[in-house]
C-alpha cells in the first residue's frame, strides 16, 4: 500500500473541473484570491441600505469628492414644485457622507437644465479643474462651480454632444458627428454658449459609441454597419491623425442583448496601465447571454484575455476598478455578479440578488462600490463591506491516477486569523455521493480530521467560512490538504 498527501497552497486557475496542475480550483463564494495567489482571503458582500434623500430620483451617474469626503450620486431633483418649476424636474446631486455612510443634502444643479444626464453613460459627468461638468439630455455640455452649486452655464449648446474627456488641463468633447472639440476659454467673448473649438473633424463619418483616455491618446471605439468593432487612436496633442488600431468582426455589434429592456454597457477600464474592454455581448438563439470577450490594449496590440460565460441577460455590465483589482460585473433586476481579474482570468466572487431599479448599474467610487437597490418598494443604495458565509471549492481531485481506487483518510486546512467566532467546515463528496460534513470547528489554526475511510476514484473538497456572533473579516484560507492510500 501506497501512502499519498495532496495539498493546494496556490489559487490561480479558476473554473477547472479536474484539477490538471497546482493552483486549479473550481470556484470561489465571498473569498477573494490574494494578488499573489497563495491564499484567499474573505470578500466584503453587499450590506445595507441608505434611502434616497427626498426629491431626488434616478440616480445615473456618480463620482467622489475627495476635499469633502463624499460620494456624490448624480440624478434627478425634484425639488422645485411645479408651477412654475418643469414637473419632470432638474439634474441635482444627493451626498452620502463617507465617515458615517448617512445620506446627506440634495442640491439642484440648476434650472435651465434636463431632468438627466444625456450622451455617453459614465462618461458624460466630471468633477474636474475646480468645476462640474456634464452632458444633459438635450445633449448641451454645462459647467457648474461646484456640484452644490444651484446654477450652471452652458458651455456647448449645439446639442450633439456624446461624451466629455479631460486630459491633461483641458476638457475635450466628442460630438455624435464624430468631431473632436476641446474646451477654448478665449471663445467665451465671442460665443460664451460654444466654447469648444475644433481639434479633429473626420472626413467620414466614424459612428463612435464610446471614448477613453489613454496615456497620451484618445482612443475612440466606433462600430461600423457590418456589426464590427473599429478602435482608432487620436494623438491629445496635435498634430491629430487618426490611427486605426484593429478592426474586429462581432456577430452582434451591440453592447446590450435586449435593446428594449437594457440599460448600460461600459466594458471599458484602464488597469495596470493597459486598456481593458469588450467588443459586445455574443447571444444565443433564445437571445440568453453566450460569451463575453474580453480584450487588452497595451498601447501597441490587441489580444484577448479571456471568454468568459455571461451567468444572466444584463440591464448593466461592464468593466471597473476597486482597490487595484479589475471587477467584471453583470446586473439585472433580480441577479447580480460579480468577478475579478486574478492571474488572467476572472473569478466569480459575489453573487446576489436584490431588486434593483431599471437604470441600476455598479458606481466604483472612493474605495467603494456602490448599487441601487429597492427595500420594501423603497430606492436606496447598498454597498459592499460586510462579510457573509464565505466558500471555497476545489476542482475534483483524481490525484493524477484516475483508474485506481483511492482511501481519503485526512482531511486539514490551514487558517489564518482564527476566532472563537469564526466556525470552519471542511466536506468532501464523490463522484457518487454528496457533500458530507468531514469536520466543523472554531477557534482553530489547523483544522483537521483523521480516520475518514472513503473510499473513491474521484473526490472535491469544500471550506465554508461562516461567522458566529461576531465578523472575522481578516481570516484567510492558506491550504487544504489531503492524505490517501492506493495499492495493496
């Protein structure tokens, strides 16, 4: 008889059914792997829910306020009572204060603007070079003082606005005409209403959907008749010629399944100094969500990271970042997903489901991340902090001999952070059976259990963190192990 250990002190390779090499893992729920791979450590959930400010409604935008401490959630105030006052309302700003996370004051930005925010979502309002900019509906470019501040003045009133980008000193704008403006205080004698000179006018229509700064370029993602995905670079400094990057065919060429009932598609985020992004969703025939794709730009070339399996039919997805990780999100009105990038891949670590309002989407602000939610019929907002029940599972082990039966005898997980208030289980099931209870304790470093006698030519393992009376938020999971024997 041969006396074997297993061990897995590596988490890099999600979504592996049979475990091929070291560090393969299944899935994980609530843990998070840390950047190096070597452990997991516990995910904050969604907790809370703080009640829109009164007269505020649909919210669409948000950013933070790092001289006041604050995030700021930009939507429609109806704090105006009409007549005389537009009964629609007008775009204002509700605060939550970031030392206690209470709902703060609502401003109304001003009265000769839109209820909301028009052109490019996510890319259409800025606190930026000591102003507020944004984009109402109409499509007109505003610059307010402050966010607080009850008046604006139209900067741009031609009413093709897609979507503002600072850079560097400047505010440049890209019109639904594909032209490429930028902010001239020198015009404000002559035309203080149009104060956006040209910098680049195409001689054919490009059809931009979205715009990201990047490095010293604007990068303009533009989709073409054929459902393809055009990427161009535009130098921010002149002279401007454009550079087409790529050109990628998609069967789809939208980023929304549903353009009846969807909402928002923002696969777009800078991450470690390279440009992530997705050319669309890819849909089966009963019009579910197939494939993601996700693709880098690094300055030089475009090549893919990953396909990953879309879990629902999104009103709202795309690409974010929270504390140096990169998140990949899915939302609907009942289910919401959540992944992170971790050594090429994206690993499914949070998964809820509230109801969320029609115009929900993920605002990653200050540190935070932030959703819309419905409590009991009631708006608010719900963010990430608390800790929940946190579960990590292997792939299934054939210890690299699968036409031999196996006796598991030992089961052990190493723990950091341990408490009297943190119980951790450790189950196993076979290719037959179903999850059993191998151990359950508290207050251990080394978890472990002897003398189980199961015998199988497959085995998966599971460890469930799960808090008892208190919150180990700094607990982490450094290994599990197993010891079998084969033979005679």
């Amino acid at each position: 008889m041969r006396i074997e250990t297993w061990k897995q002190d590596r988490f890099l390779s999600p979504r592996r059914y049979l475990e091929r090499k070291a560090g393969d893992f299944w899935s994980v729920d609530e843990f998070l792997p840390t950047l190096d791979g070597l452990s997991l450590e516990r995910a904050p959930g969604w907790t809370g829910h703080v009640d829109l400010v009164t007269n505020f409604e649909s919210p669409v935008g948000a950013f933070y306020d790092e001289s006041d401490d604050r995030f700021v959630f930009i939507g429609t105030s109806k704090e105006f009572p009409a007549p005389p006052f537009d009964a629609n309302g007008y775009i204002g700003v509700m605060l939550i204060e970031h030392d206690t996370f209470a709902a703060g004051s609502l401003y109304t930005t001003g009265t000769n603007i839109k209820p909301t925010l028009g052109g490019v979502h996510k890319q259409n309002a800025y606190n930026i070079f000591s102003s507020f900019w944004f984009i109402d509906e109409d499509k007109d470019v505003f610059q307010a003082t402050t966010p607080y501040s009850t008046s604006c003045t139209n900067r741009y009133n031609q009413s093709d606005a897609l979507a503002i980008v600072p850079i560097r000193d400047t505010m440049f704008l890209v019109t639904e005409t594909d032209v490429v403006k930028y902010y001239d205080p020198d015009l404000e004698p002559t035309s203080p209403n149009d104060m956006f000179a040209t910098y680049y006018d195409p001689e054919r229509e490009l059809n931009v959907k979205s715009v990201v700064h990047y490095r010293e370029d604007i990068v303009l993602f533009a989709g073409h008749d054929d459902g393809s995905l055009m990427i161009y670079q535009l130098p921010a400094r002149p002279p401007a010629v454009l550079r087409e990057l790529v050109r990628m065919p998609h069967e789809t060429g939208q980023y929304l399944p549903d353009s009846g009932s969807a909402q928002y598609g923002t696969p777009f985020q800078i991450h470690d100094d390279r440009l992530y992004f997705s050319p669309g969703l890819y849909w089966s025939n009963d019009s579910d969500c197939e494939i993601v794709p996700i693709w880098i730009y690094d300055g030089n070339s475009v090549e893919l990271v990953e396909l990953v399996d879309a879990p629902c039919v999104p009103t709202a997805w795309g690409l974010t970042e929270w504390r140096g990780r990169l998140l990949l999100y899915f939302l609907n009105a009942s289910a919401q997903y959540l992944y992170v990038l971790h050594h090429g891949r994206f690993v499914l670590f949070n998964t809820a489901a509230y109801t969320l309002p029609a115009h929900a989407d993920l605002y990653s602000i200050g540190g935070e991340i932030w959703m819309p939610t419905m409590d009991t019929g009631t708006e608010g907002w719900t963010r990430l902090d608390d800790c929940a029940t946190a579960v990590f599972t292997s792939s299934w082990l054939d210890f690299g001999r699968p036409t031999v039966e196996k006796f598991l005898s030992h089961l052990a997980a190493v723990i950091e952070d341990q408490s009297s208030t943190l119980n951790v289980k450790i189950e196993y099931r076979t290719e037959t059976g179903s999850w059993t209870t191998a151990v359950e304790t508290a207050n251990a470093r080394h978890v472990t259990i002897e003398n189980l006698g199961v015998t199988s030519h497959l085995v998966q393992l599971r460890v469930t963190f799960t808090d008892d009376g208190g919150t180990n938020p700094s607990a982490q999971l450094h290994s599990i192990g197993a010891t079998y024997s084969y033979g005679r």
